[in-house]
C-alpha cells in the first residue's frame, strides 16, 4: 500500500474488538489478570495500554521499524534514546540541532559522563573525524533547524555501520510521509509528533521507533524504567492527527515552497533557507533521500528590530513557539526554539538576530503572501537599513 492508503488503514485504523472507527480510550491504570500463571497482555499503563499499543505500532508500520514507542513529548523521546548510552561513551551529534535537544546534551548529559562532539554533519569527513575509541552513537536532525541544513543520511549510516555505531536520526521536520531514516541505514527514527504527525497545536507527545526488535526491547525496558510515557487521550489525539498528515503535508509543502520562492525576491530579505530552492546547498542531497521538502522554512531579514518590526505587523500567522500546525506559525528562534543555546553559539551556526522560522500552515497561499508583504514592504531596504547602521556607528 501507498502511504496515504497505510496511514488509514494500518493498525490503528479500527478497534478490532467492537469494531469502532476510531481506537477507544482505554482510561485505565491497571488491567485484571484472570490467570496468575497466565498474565494478560495489560499488567499495568505505565508498562502497555491499548490505546498507546495502538499508535505504537501505527508509527512503527509508517517508519518501517520493529518497534515503537510514545513518549509524553518530543524532549521525553529524545532523552530516553540518550539513555542508550552509559558513562564513558561518547556520541556525536550534528551541530545544529534544536535548542532543547543542545541544552540537554550540554547541561543533563554531560552529568552523567557521557561526552558529546558537536560537528558540522552535512560534511561526512569531519563525521568520521570525530570518532574516538570510545564513540558509541551518532545523532542527526536532517533537515536541521532553524537552517535547514541536510545531511546525507545514507552516507553516515554506512560510517556508523563500519565502526558499529547506533545511528539517530531526528524526523520531525519531515515525517515517515517525506522521509524513512531506517530504510537509509539509521537505527532509530525520533519524532515530536506535537508537530506535524499530531498537526493542530492541542497535543505535547514524543515517538520513537527502532529498526530491529532487539534495540526495541531496550528502549521499551528504559520507556517503562523511566515512565514517560504518552497518557491515553493525548495518544488518541495523535492517532486522530495522523490520519491527515498526507493530506496537510501536501498543502503545507506547497505553500512553504510559494512563499520560500517569493521571499527570495523581496528587497527586504537577505537570505531564504528552504531544501526546496535549487540553490540551496542541500537541495539534490534533499531530493536524492526524501520525497519531498516540507513545510518549514527560515528566512533572515537582517536584524532584531526588523523582525520585531515584522511580528508587529504580520495578522495571519500566529507568532508561537512550535511549527507543524494547521495554522502558519513564525518563530523567532533566538528567543524561542534555540534561547538555551548561547548567542556565540547561536551565531556560529547562523542563528543570527534577524532569523525568522516559518512553519506553513493551511490558509490560502495568496492571503499569507499578501499578510508578508505589507509587513516587509514596511521595512527599508537592507542596503537603507544597513547605511543607517553604519552611521549610527559612526556618531558613537
């Protein structure tokens, strides 16, 4: 079956016990065992629940993985992956990764001896340079955020098969619907599905899935050991969301690459970074791994007083931190999604002041190009603004 034919009717499609439509609620802390000697599949929720079995193997079908797992929110996913690893071992990560994911690396992990080398992982060479005796993991977020770069997935999972290396691989911006990390060699997928997969700005969740059932059982004795776990309405409401995220992906994508290509145009811009632009560095990596470009795009308009300029006056995007939502969201990720990451290293990876993160929603593409311009055409051009500078520079 196709995706938009598997995403409705894989596993979760109807309750196969009253046949249902949709997976029930199954609002229970605990499950009888009618034969001590014979336990139920359901001891306890913590440990199994239909309802997160359901989306479990739901994601685990779309991924192609053996296993999958819900977390009680993306940063929950990602942390107990980590918990992989035990002191001593070194993993290495792509450099520009999201805030949170940095900010957990740097002030949780680091506690627990784990040691961590940050490397610009679009370039393979320096992936393999970074490994050390004592290396046991890889981890990529591709594209990355807020910029949007790509990294060749099939490329650095053969490094991590040479060395045995366990290779993660963050799908958030793109979904199983766009991208299969596992089927390119990665060991496990990791999602935020409170983004594209969940879709309407009213769920917090985490997913991960594994490509062997062995990894499986490891992380599951970590899900259980920990207790993050996704509670049952918030998995009901994922499953729900899931069911149209061909079709928003669809209309998301198309919008995101409409307006990525008008910015490119507009005077007030300096730079657009969308894999769907052919001048993007990372656009034929892009085209060669996934099958399509998605909803998320960044575009930098020079400084903090002009994208505070253009918040101010933008009426149809909300202005919120998140993105994969049936409304258009801006992000400023300076002080949203990567305010935990130091500004020296913000900048290092281009996440400068004037930074703008624009996640495409489904309103018209007309109305959100027309809402865009009135509020950059209200803003000088970049030579104006940057000849104001210069002088103000000059008086002091």
């Amino acid at each position: 079956m196709n995706f938009a034919t598997r995403v409705l009717h894989g596993t979760s499609c109807f309750d196969p016990v009253t046949g249902a439509s949709s997976v029930p609620i199954y609002q229970a802390s605990t499950f009888h065992q009618a034969d001590l000697d014979c336990p139920g599949t359901f001891d306890y929720a913590r440990s199994g629940n239909p309802t997160r079995q359901a989306l479990e193997d739901a994601i685990a079908g779309l991924e192609g993985g053996e296993r999958g797992f819900a977390f009680a929110s993306g940063m929950a996913a990602i942390s107990s992956v980590f918990m992989l690893f035990s002191a001593g071992d070194h993993v290495i990560v792509a450099e520009d990764v999201y805030g949170g994911t940095f900010r957990f690396l740097t002030k949780v992990l680091s506690r627990m001896g784990i040691t961590v080398t940050f490397v610009d992982a679009t370039q393979t060479k320096e992936v393999r340079a970074a490994i050390k005796t004592t290396t046991k993991g890889i981890y990529l977020e591709t594209p990355s955020n807020p910029t949007l770069k790509v990294t060749d997935l099939a490329a650095v999972c053969r490094i991590g098969k040479e060395h045995d290396l366990l290779v993660i691989v963050d799908n958030t911006f793109l979904t199983p619907y766009y991208q299969r990390p596992l089927e390119l060699g990665a060991d496990i997928v990791i999602h935020s599905a409170t983004k594209f997969i969940g879709g309407h700005s009213d769920v917090v969740a985490g997913l991960a899935v594994t490509r062997d059932a062995a990894l499986g059982e490891q992380l599951y004795f970590i899900q259980n050991g920990m207790g993050a776990i996704l509670g049952v309405q918030d998995c009901w409401l994922v499953m729900r969301g899931l069911k149209t995220l061909k079709a928003r992906l669809d209309v998301s994508t198309r919008t995101a690459d409409k307006i990525a290509h008008w910015l490119e145009a507009h005077p007030a811009v300096s730079r657009v970074y969308y894999t769907g632009l052919a001048k993007h560095p990372g656009h034929v990596t892009q085209e060669a791994q996934a099958s399509g470009h998605g909803a998320v795009l960044s575009f930098d308009v020079g400084s903090r007083e002009r994208a505070k300029a253009l918040f101010d006056r933008v009426k149809l995007p909300i202005v919120a931190v998140s993105l994969g939502a049936v409304e258009t969201i801006l992000s400023y990720p300076a002080t949203m999604s990567h305010a935990s990451m130091p500004a020296a290293e913000r900048e290092v990876r281009g996440i400068t002041d004037g930074l703008i993160r624009l996640s495409a929603g489904l309103e018209d593409v007309d109305d959100l190009i027309q809402d865009l311009q009135q509020a950059l055409d209200a803003l000088p051009p970049l030579e104006v603004a940057f000849q104001q500078t210069k002088e103000a520079f000059s008086r002091v």
